[in-house]
C-alpha cells in the first residue's frame, strides 16, 4: 500500500511540476524502480480490462482506440463506434467517469452488453473484460519507467 500511494503521490507531484516545466526537462518519478514496478505489478495483477481508450463527445462516449487483441478488439468494437447503451444504462449522454461507474458495476461478472452505433447502423457487442497478460504488465512497467527516468537507476549503489 505504501509502495502504490508513494507512486501515486510521485505521480501526482510530477503532473504538477512537468505542466510548467519547459519540454527539455528530463520527468523523474521519486519512488525507486523497485517501488514502481512493485507497486504496478500489485495494482494490475487479476485486474480485468476492456483494452480500449474512450473520447468525449458533445454529447456522448466514442471509442478512440482499440487494443489489438484485447477484449475489446475480439469482441469486435471498432475505432469509431459511438457507444449508445452499456450494461443497460444510455451513455449517449455520459462522461468518462460515468463509464467508469457502469466499468466498476461490471466487475463480478467480468462483461459488458454494449449496444453501439457505427455508420449509422445500431450493433450488440458482448465484451468478455480479461486479466492483464503478464508480458502486458512489463510493457506497462517498461513505459513508466522510461517515462519516468527514475533517479535510482541513477543514484549510486549502497
């Protein structure tokens, strides 16, 4: 828990710092390499995802990108829809953070009912939500810490 609110807390510090920080500045994370990856393996480890990133619209939610064979992707959601109904629930008028409550309601049975609509066609999708892949949560490590240049990778050996 330590580990997860010190990168969190880091995180949070750095967002502030690198938004009036000018573009040659080198981000650097506070915890350690460790700490990170400890605490991102412990966060994503059995957590279930969608693999896809939303847009706002005026009004409503699109799909932005879809993970190449993620849940979303096998499923068959696509670069575009425009999501009408999850779960019962409209979202022609939701936000980010509305989904991610129907997101959070979803998580004992791990599926989602989407109704869709792309080309002006109204299209049912079952997305079956799937735990990280372990190479997925390296790849995940291996950018925040890219990201992040973490200090003790520089810092000197005790």
């Amino acid at each position: 828990m330590r580990y997860r609110r010190t990168c969190t807390i880091a995180g949070i510090a750095l967002l502030a710092a690198v938004a009036g920080a000018q573009p040659a500045e080198i981000k650097k994370c506070n915890a350690t390499a460790q700490e990170c990856e400890r605490a991102i393996r412990q966060m994503l480890s059995g957590r279930r995802y969608v693999g896809l990133q939303l847009m706002e619209l005026s009004p409503g939610l699109a799909v932005k990108t879809v993970v190449d064979n993620g849940p979303a992707d096998q499923a068959g959601i696509r670069p575009g829809d425009r999501f009408i109904v999850v779960n019962g629930k409209s979202t022609r008028d939701a936000t980010i953070k509305d989904f991610k409550v129907i997101l959070s309601e979803a998580k004992q049975t791990g599926r989602l009912w989407v109704i869709v609509l792309r080309h002006g066609i109204l299209k049912q999708i079952d997305v079956r939500m799937q735990p990280y892949s372990e190479a997925q949560i390296d790849k995940i490590i291996a950018q925040h810490l890219a990201e992040f240049q973490h200090i003790a990778s520089k810092a000197p050996s005790q």
